[in-house]
C-alpha cells in the first residue's frame, strides 16, 4: 500500500474513532444531566445526530478498503482466480462509476445548501458543514475505488 494511503486509512480511522467517543461522553452526559439534575444539554441531540452522519459517510471509505461492505459470493466462489479477478474490476469500476456519481449530485446539493444559508436550529452552524459529509464521503470512496480498481489491475497482470 502507497504510503499516503496508509497516512489516509489512520486519518479516517482516527476520525471516526474520536468521533464515536466525543458523541458517546456527550449522550452520556446528556442522560446523566437529565436523571440528576433534571436538565440537559439543548444542542446535544442535534450535534450527535450530525456527527452520526459524518461517521457514516467517512466510514463508507474504510469498509471499502477493509473489504467490509455487503457482497454476494456465490458467484465467486465458483471462479478461478482470473475469473475472480476480472469479476472484481468489473465490481469495482461500476463502484467507482456510482461514487462518482454520488460525489457529483451530493456537491451540488451540498452547494445549494450553500448559498440558502441554512443555519441548524439548536447549534447555529451553517448547514453546509453538515451536508458537505456527502461530498467528502463520495470522493473519499472513489479514491477508495480507484485503489481497488489499480490493485486488481495488478493482480491481473499478476495472473
């Protein structure tokens, strides 16, 4: 694996680990502020909410270089490796096609929200930083993608 890749997985992986612990102390801490002293923090929902949403998005890019999304493998199964391998870039490429595609209609909706100006109700940040998980997530997986795609090619020739 390209060094910089390996930068990458540890950015995304530490992300999503320090994002999961922050929304855990803060729920945590609502719920004990609520049962006590009969209060709670007002933009917590909200903030976990968005930060769920973040995690998901960048997550996505780490279940795919893990191999961790859904597959069917009955097919494979019955495959040689040539087989397997051409049948694994054919996946891949279609993928790509469709994070390509998710990357392009998130950013423009990601832009519309830009420029309504839509604000959140509890936190008052600008809506756009909630949306632009897409994007970064969309191009995050096509980076994803394309590395598989490259790998494949490389066991193929391989093959």
């Amino acid at each position: 694996m390209k060094p910089h890749l390996h930068v990458l997985n540890k950015i995304e992986e530490y992300f999503i680990g320090i994002g999961i612990l922050i929304i855990t102390l803060i729920l945590f801490l609502n719920v004990v502020l609520r049962y006590v002293f009969n209060s709670s923090i007002e933009w917590a929902e909200e903030f976990t909410r968005y930060g769920v949403v973040w995690i998901t998005f960048v997550g996505s890019s780490v279940c795919i270089y893990k191999g961790a999304h859904l597959g069917i493998d009955s097919l494979t199964t019955y495959l040689e490796k040539k087989g397997y391998t051409f049948h694994t870039i054919i996946i891949h490429a279609v993928a790509l096609i469709f994070s390509l595609l998710f990357l392009f209609f998130s950013f423009n909706i990601t832009m519309q929200v830009y420029e309504s100006g839509q604000i959140s109700p509890n936190l008052g940040i600008p809506m756009v930083y909630v949306y632009a998980a897409m994007p970064v997530g969309g191009a995050l997986m096509s980076i994803r993608f394309i590395q598989q795609l490259l790998e494949g090619f490389s066991k193929r020739k391989e093959a």
